[in-house]
C-alpha cells in the first residue's frame, strides 16, 4: 500500500512537496483511530494548525482528521455525493488541485 501511495504522489506530480508520508499499514494504526494522528504528529514537525489531510475516505481519513481537529481534504475523483453526516473542509476531483492550498 505505501507503494501505491507514493505512485499516486508521482503521478499526481506532487512527490516533491512531501518530506514524509504517512501510511496506516506502516505506522500500525488504522485512520480514524486517534493513535494514527497521535504517531503521526510526534514523528513530524506538522503543526496541527496547519496541517491538511488528503484522503478518499470519509469514513477514515476525513473522519479522523475531523476528530484529530485538522483541516481535511476529501479526494473524489467520481465526484459521489457525499450523504454522510461526515463533512470534509473541501473537496477536490483532481490530486493536482492541492497544489492551490500549499
């Protein structure tokens, strides 16, 4: 899994503006349990303030970034409406729209 996201980094021509990344199956926490955001703020420098999540999950990545009070990004490519209660701070299509909030 943590191939397949730093492919969809170089694909999306973003590897270059991380310095680390983050994945659930190496850290040993699932998204959205707290443990994932807890490990994930003791081994960077990101200040939760500023800190963005990009996921494609409501459900866990959106969802634990909500719960751990960070800005969350939900990527959705097929463009599904969203009937959850589960409310991301934006919405993107294209990975390359992040590129607007760095």
């Amino acid at each position: 899994m943590f191939k397949v996201q730093i492919q969809r980094l170089k694909e999306a021509k973003m590897a270059e503006f991380f310095e680390q990344v983050f994945v659930s199956e190496k850290i040993g926490s699932e998204k959205p349990d707290p443990e994932f955001f807890k490990y994930f703020f003791s081994h960077s420098n990101a200040d939760p303030a500023q800190t963005l999540i990009v996921g494609d999950s409501l459900s866990s990545d959106i969802l634990g970034g909500i719960n751990a009070g960070i800005d969350t990004m939900w990527f959705n490519p097929e463009r599904t409406t969203n009937f959850s209660q589960i409310s991301p701070s934006y919405q993107i299509d294209s990975l390359s729209e992040v590129k607007k909030f760095a």
